[in-house]
C-alpha cells in the first residue's frame, strides 16, 4: 500500500513556517474532545501522576540494587521487573491501575536485597535457588507477555489505551504467588543455613576459650566491576606483600566493590585461603552501638562466637594462629555511637589487632578519632602532594604538615581537602588562608556549607533533582538567579556532598534536602543541549509547567524550545504530556498552552504517531479559535486534515478543508497557508475520486513553495485514475529531472517513488526494484524512516517478480538493522503497519495463506487502535480473498461486506480501493472483490 502520509513529510510541511513562539513551545496529551473537560479526568490524571513519580522511584531503586546483589539471577530478575516497570512509565495510559504492580516490584527488590546478602552461588543448590527460579519464571512470564504484545500489536500503541484490569489483575495474582513462595522457602533456607553456620562443624573445638568457629564465606567479587583493574592489581599487590590499606572515599564511589575484588584475586586467594573476612557495619545503627557490639559483629565475622569477658584476647588469639586478611568495611560507624566508652575502647582494640604479625587490614573509609592514626605524616603527606599538583612542592610542605597535624592524619579529610585545592586551583597560600578561614567539615553544619545559605540547599537540592547531575557548562544559564554557582559547587566538591564526573555535578547518595528548584531557562544551543542534558531538561521543564505562575510565556517558550529540539536532534516520547495537559486555560494561557500543543503535536507527526497528533492538534486548534488567532488555528485544522488522511479517513479530512475554505477566516491566510491547505485537500480528493485528476493540484501549480511537488502529484493522480502510462512517465521523468538540480531530496523522493509505480504498472518490475534501491541509497544514514518505507516496498515488488525468499529476507534484514531497531524503538506505529501489511501481501502471493490470515489479522488489530481506516480495508479485503481461495464464500462475502462498509467510510468508492495503491495491486488470480462488486458470488447482496 502506498504511504498515505507522504504529503506530510515530502510536500506539505517542507518548508515549515511556525510562529517565533510556537517553535519554542511543548508537549503533552489531550482528551479527544479539547472543547470539554471531565472533572474524573483531572482527578484520574493526578493519580497516573502520582504512579508515575512511584515508578521513577522504583525503578531508580531496582537499578541500584541491582548492581550491589551478588547472585547474577537475582540481577536478572531486577533488570526484567525494572524494564515491566519502565514500559509502564511511558507508554500506558491508565498507570494507576499499577500501583500494586509496583508496589509489589518493590517488594521484590526488597526482599531479594536482604535474602542474597553476603550470598554465593553455592547458595542456589538449596531453597534460596529454588525461590529465585520460580520468581524468576514469574517475571519472565510477565515480560513476554508485554514482549509478545509489543510485536503483535505494535506495544505503545496497545497500552496508550490502556491495558485491561484483568490482565492486570492477573499479573498482580502471578507475583502474589511467586512472592509468597519465594518469602516461605527463602527465609526457611537462609533460617537453615545460619543454623549450620551457627553449630560449626560437628566435633570442631579450636582450644581457644571454647571459642566456636564457623567458616565463613567472604563475598564474591562483583557482578558489575570494570574500568579498576589497574588499581586492583596494584591495591592485590600491596595486600600480598603485608602492606596495611585504607580505601578513602565519599560514599558511592565503589570502595567495598574494590575490597570484593580484592579479597577474590588468586594471588590474595593463595595466600589467605579460607582466611578472607570481610567485616561490614553497615546494618548496625549507631545509637546502639556498644564496644562487646562491635566486637560481637567483628567475630562473627570472622565466623567465632566469643565466650567471656576479653573480646580482643579472643579475636587476636584466632588471627594469630595463621595469616589473614580483614576487610572493614564502614568501621567508622562507631564515630556516631553514643557510648563514650565507644570511642575511648574501639580504637585502641583495632590497632592492638592490625599489628598482629601476618594480618593485614584493608580499611573501606579511614576513621577519624583522637589518638589513633591510620597513617603517619610521611604517608599523608605523600598521599597529599599525589593529588595536589603543586609547582611549589617543597616550599609548602612544612606548613602543609602542620595542616595535616589539625586534620589528625585523617585519610578522608586529606583526601578531600587535596582535591578542592586541586579542583579549585589555590595555591599553598590560599589553601592555607581557606583552612583557616573555614576549617573544613564533612557535613551540612559545616561553616561552609553553612555560609552559603540557601543558595547552597538550592543547588544541593537541582544536583540531587536532576537525573543526570547539574551540567557545569551550563550552570549559570540553567540557574541564573545564582550568580555564584560555580563557587558554590565548589564548595559542595569540597565537602564531598557532591562529586565532579563528566562536566557533570553529581550527588553521591540520595538527597533529603527538600526540593526548591527556581529554574526557568534553558540555553540557546539546543542541539548540544538535547544530546548531553535531555532527561535532566525534561525533569525541569516538568517542574516549571507543574508551577506555572506569572512567568508563564518564559516557561512554555523553554518547553517549545525543548520539544523543538527532540523532534529534530532526538526524535523519542516525552513524558511532559500530563504536564501541559494541566495548563490551566485562561486569557493569559490560551496561546500560550496551544503553541505548547502544537510543538507536541509536531513531535508526535514526526514519530508517525498519527492519531495521538491529530488529536493534539484539534486541542491547540480549538484554543487558537477562542483566543482569536484564525492564522494558527488554520495552521493546527490544515495539519490534522493532512493526518486524517493519512489513516484513510478521507471524506472527514475533505469536509473539514471545504469547511475551512468557505469560512472568514480563508480570506485571512497567507498565500502559502492557502497552498498548503489546497495541497492537502488535494490529496484527500485523490482518493475519494471527487474531482477529475486533470483538475487536481492546478491551484497551486505556480506556488513558489510547492509548485514542483505539485505537478509531480498531478501526474501521480492522472496515473491512480486511470491516465496513459506512457503520458505519465514522460512527465514524470521531466519533473524528475528538474528535481536533481535542486538539493530538495523530498522532492527529489516523491519524482522517483511515483516512477517506480509507473514501472510497476507497466511490468517494469526490475526498473521499479532499481528506482527504489536508489531512493533506499540517497535516504541511508540520513532518514531511517524512508528506508524502511522503501526497502519493505522493494520486498513487496520483489514478491511480484515471484521471488518469496527473497522479498522475505529483505524485510527481515531490514528489520534487523541498527537503524531500523532504533526506528521502531520510537514506536512508530505507522510504520509497523506498512510492514505487516506488506509482510501479508507477499505471503497472499506466495500462496502462504495461513501466514498471510495470521499478519492481516494482526494489521487489522493495529489498526483498530490507530484509527487507521485505509490499511484496514486493505487487509480485510485480504482475508476475504482467502476465504474465497478456500472455498468458504460465506466467509468471504462476509469479509468484502466489511471491506464495502470500510469504503463508505473512508469516502472512497470500493472500485478503486486498490487504484492509488499500484504497488499493492493483487494479482490476477485473486478475483474475489472483482466478483463481489460485479455481484457475481453467490449470495452477494450489491448495492453498488
């Protein structure tokens, strides 16, 4: 079938003229009736948005998890709950109806973080296994199921509907289930094998105090650990030639995936054996911690259950029966504790057991507290100068030394303070005034982060907002009511509040901070925008829309600059529809919530998403119309014609052209607003066969804009009705002709597209297979839509020629393809009807009937949810003439029946159903709907 959408991307809007305004405007769904408001819309918008917030979170929770659990099928099943988790985000409409599903994905993730803590994949020979498998299959069944749907019933467009709360229901009762196995055996078996643990090995007695031992399994090395191999090998180094290490770090900067790693290196696993602990304090809550806590945690640890009142006698007798290797991972908790006995006890133990002979300690974050040190000055010092690259090394270092006798030799304070004074730039002399004026510390109440104010929280509170971080680049233009951003960036680097990664600023956990974001611009380079910051604009474009005030103008022109930008540097969905769609409508915001629409509206034309467009259009059309703007309002109806048409819905889209011709407001309209709307309602009459072809597309023949698109139409309608092929194709080549001395490859497209119709029409079949071939060469690289459209009709004409196989894998390599996969990742819903529509044709002329009923019924399917009017009578005509090739004419006549009624409906006279579509034409033996309109099959009731 022929592309009824070409005028829109190769005539209509080639030379696209968008008011100043609307070209910056934004995007966002509508109601299908833009003049009515429902109040249950409003309330059931509020609660998808609140779904869609719980989502975000979730699914950013999942993600984290996932990378920190150290059984790979647990990782699996996170990554295919977080991918259920993320369709559900953005492209269902009734996201409501999932908040048990998410909620229970939380779940999920909760309890498969607890349960494989500390677990190996030894652990899967047991119950825990078990548990996993059956979530696993759950899950798995849950994703195919949207998978299978995705590809059946193009997904995006099946779930913008909405999904039905059965099925819903049904997946809701499938999680149930494997949850509650899941939650039985995995605590079973993990109450099972601490029971194991906690008896040791029957008959063991180690001779030390009654001491019970157990053997412990260290932690594997992670999943997901690359890019540190240098270091590792350096750090293994260290640990096999009895060197003490500290791993110093602000928090999320993967010091304990370092410490797995090197605790599962197999020069550190010659040599320590069963004799790795890793010893974590991250589960104890400070306020609780005593020094037999600590000491408890620590032997347990080591696999030891301590008898008496000496503690560290006990730990150190066991360390010293043969070489070890102890991580301590987040030691320093007990800082927080609220014993003071704490501090003055736990200290001195630890150190009385690093100097142990053959144990060596590797510390995840230094501690800091009086009277013990971790390191020395020479080490410090050492370490301070390795990251602060100061050309006046040696003059500095005595004072530096004396500076990092106030920091106590701290690791971490060192580590931090060296890097701002790098970051910043300051020589010795500054970073010394600085430390005096401030004396740094790690935390919110720190002098400088206090004499920052509110500006610091802002900027702590968008780093933390913000998906992707605060761009450095861009930092003054995103907040320019903070003249001092960068300073204050570099401050919160300094703090270790937030990290420098990519030109980006970023946090390092999760911020608590709440939010107050005054961000109302965006920069004028919108390509290198879109491409480096799109999620974190949308994320603020979303927020501003959410908070629209008496900036209202500024904040809609950035969303039409953002739309703008993603339709021509990122073309993808946006999820700033429910925020324009709860613009409030008033005086002031009417244009300003239609320019918003249109952008949209644009945005979704250019992902072929027809429907929702046309639907968006008529909104912003009927907000033009109250706030007296006819210009634009043409501009949105003249659009949402061309769309109509491209379903099929021709009689609609002519009546609303010759509406609008005949209206007050035609007489206002530029010429070329006048020359576009002719164009299209040129294109409608084409098909419902109105008007004679020699009078189609004369109006606008000498039209600066589209005066040689226009004649190409002319002679492509004087070709569909009917005209001299002989006549057509000499016209045609002229015109083509004069295309190539222009660098207009839309044009350019439409001329040697409508010449490959003419070769198949004449039985040119080769010339029609090189014409397209050429058309697939000029659009490679440039526009992945055009080669799809053209190579899937180069597999159609390859099916005429009788080569099956061939036209087969034409279609499957180009749907292999890089390009295409990214093309229909934008879920182009026209698109993937022009290919189940052709993948059926070729197999109705291949004689593969079963195949061919199976892609026109899913054709059909799709086009039921687009509204698509042509290919629908396209593939129910189909089925009709397979019915008839079996025989069943009862069936068939049922078929052509719907395929008649289809007609009607699109306003184009059954007759000529197959006539603009030369390509499609069925062959010869195909006669079913030739007999049913000449009322020949039995039983045929004609009423043509």
């Amino acid at each position: 079938m022929q592309n009824p959408a070409e005028a829109i991307f190769l005539s209509s809007f080639q030379t696209r003229t968008v008011p100043s305004l609307a070209a910056r405007c934004v995007a966002g769904q509508v109601n299908n009736d833009p003049y009515a408001k429902q109040p249950s819309s409003e309330t059931k918008q509020s609660q998808d948005d609140s779904v869609t917030q719980l989502l975000g979170v979730t699914i950013a929770a999942i993600n984290v998890t996932k990378d920190i659990v150290p059984i790979a099928l647990a990782q699996g099943i996170l990554g295919t709950i977080a991918n259920i988790l993320t369709i559900a985000q953005s492209v269902i409409k009734n996201k409501s109806d999932f908040q048990a599903i998410a909620n229970k994905c939380e779940t999920i993730r909760d309890i498969l973080e607890r349960a494989t803590k500390d677990a190996t994949e030894d652990d899967l020979q047991g119950y825990l296994g078990h548990a996993l498998t059956q979530l696993n299959k759950s899950v798995n069944l849950i994703n195919s199921d949207i998978a299978t749907s995705k590809e059946q019933g193009f997904w995006h467009r099946l779930l913008s509907v909405t999904i039905d709360r059965d099925r819903i229901a049904g997946w809701e009762k499938e999680l149930d289930q494997a949850l509650v196995l899941f939650r039985t055996e995995a605590i079973t078996g993990i109450a099972i094998r601490v029971e194991k643990l906690a008896l040791g090995p029957k008959g063991n007695t180690c001779g030390i105090d009654d001491i019970q031992y157990r053997l412990p399994v260290p932690p594997s090395r992670p999943s997901m650990f690359c890019g540190r191999d240098d270091l590792v090998a350096e750090l293994t180094d260290l640990v096999i030639h009895d060197e003490h290490l500290a791993l110093i770090g602000p928090g999320g900067m993967g010091k304990s995936s370092v410490a797995k790693a090197i605790i599962n290196e197999p020069l550190v696993m010659d040599k320590f054996a069963d004799r790795r602990f890793f010893v974590t304090y991250d589960g104890l809550d400070p306020s609780t911690i005593t020094f037999k806590t600590f000491m408890t945690h620590f032997a347990g640890a080591l696999g030891m259950e301590i008898a008496g009142v000496d503690p560290v006698h006990q730990i150190s007798t066991f360390l010293r029966s043969a070489s070890a290797l102890v991580v301590l991972d987040n030691a320093e908790t007990f800082e927080e504790a609220s014993a003071s006995s704490v501090l003055r006890d736990i200290p001195p133990a630890i150190a009385e057991m690093a100097n142990i002979p053959g144990v060596k300690e590797c510390t995840k974050r230094a501690m800091d507290y009086q009277g013990y040190s971790a390191t020395g000055l020479e080490l410090c010092s050492a370490m301070f100068f390795q990251i602060y690259q100061c050309a006046c090394h040696s003059e500095a270092e005595e004072d530096i030394s004396g500076l990092l006798k106030e920091l106590d030799f701290h690791p971490l304070s060192i580590n931090i303070l060296a890097n701002a004074a790098q970051q910043n730039g300051w020589s010795p002399t500054m970073l010394l005034k600085r430390w005096n004026d401030r004396h740094s510390k790690l935390s919110l109440s720190s002098p400088s982060v206090q004499n920052l104010g509110e500006d610091g929280l802002r900027v702590l509170a968008i780093v933390a907002f913000l998906p992707q971080g605060l761009n450095e680049d861009l930092a003054s233009d995103l907040l320019p009511s903070l003249p001092q951003v960068d300073t204050i960036c570099d401050v919160l680097c300094m703090q270790s509040l937030v990290y420098r990664q990519d030109n980006f600023i970023k946090r390092y956990v999760p911020s608590t901070i709440a939010l107050s974001l005054p961000v109302h611009q965006t920069r004028d380079q919108y390509a290198d925008i879109i491409i480096s910051d799109h999620l974190n604009i949308e994320q603020v474009v979303a927020f501003n829309l959410a908070c629209i005030s008496d900036d209202a103008e500024e904040t809609c022109a950035a969303c039409c600059r953002f739309l703008a930008c993603l339709e021509w540097h990122l073309p993808r969905p946006t999820t700033l529809t429910p925020a324009i769609s709860n613009i409030i409508e008033n005086s002031s915001t009417w244009k300003l919530k239609a320019y918003c629409l249109l952008n949209l509206g644009q945005l979704y034309s250019t992902l072929l998403l027809l429907a929702d467009a046309a639907h968006v259009l008529q909104a912003a059309e009927a907000l033009y119309f109250t706030a007296g703007d006819p210009e634009n309002m043409g501009r949105c109806l003249t659009a949402r014609a061309e769309m109509l048409r491209s379903r099929g819905h021709f009689r609609q889209s002519q009546s609303l052209l010759e509406d609008l011709q005949r209206s007050d407001s035609w007489k206002s309209f530029d010429e070329t607003m006048q020359a576009r709307a002719w164009l299209v309602l040129d294109l409608t009459r084409m098909f419902t066969f109105t008007v004679p072809a020699d009078d189609l597309f004369v109006q606008i023949a000498e039209d600066r804009v589209f005066d040689l698109s226009s004649k190409i139409w002319h002679w492509r309608a004087k070709l569909y009705h009917g005209g001299d092929t002989v006549q057509v194709h000499t016209h045609l080549e002229d015109l083509f002709m004069q295309c190539t001395s222009t660098e207009d490859l839309s044009t350019r497209d439409l001329a040697m597209e409508s010449l490959a119709e003419v070769a198949v029409c004449e039985g040119r079949l080769s010339d029609a297979m090189d014409n397209l071939q050429t058309l697939i060469e000029m659009w490679m690289g440039q526009n992945s839509e055009r080669v799809l459209w053209h190579t899937v009709k180069k597999a159609v004409v390859a099916s005429k020629q009788g080569n099956y196989d061939l036209a087969r894998e034409i279609i499957q390599k180009v749907s292999e393809s890089s390009e295409s996969l990214q093309f229909f990742s934008l879920r182009n819903a026209y698109s993937f009807l022009h290919r189940s529509y052709s993948l059926a044709y070729i197999e109705l002329t291949a004689d593969e009937c079963d195949r061919a009923e199976s892609y026109f019924t899913t054709t059909i399917k799709a086009c039921d949810m687009q509204g698509d009017l042509a290919f629908k009578a396209g593939s129910t005509c189909g089925l009709g003439e397979i019915a008839f090739v079996r025989s069943n004419v009862a069936l068939a006549i049922q078929h052509f029946e719907e395929t008649r009624s289809l007609c009607a409906e699109m306003g184009m006279p059954p007759q000529h159903l197959h006539s603009c579509f030369p390509v499609y034409t069925l062959p010869d033996k195909f006669k079913g709907w030739t007999l049913f309109l000449e009322g020949l099959l039995p039983f045929t009731n004609d009423t043509t």
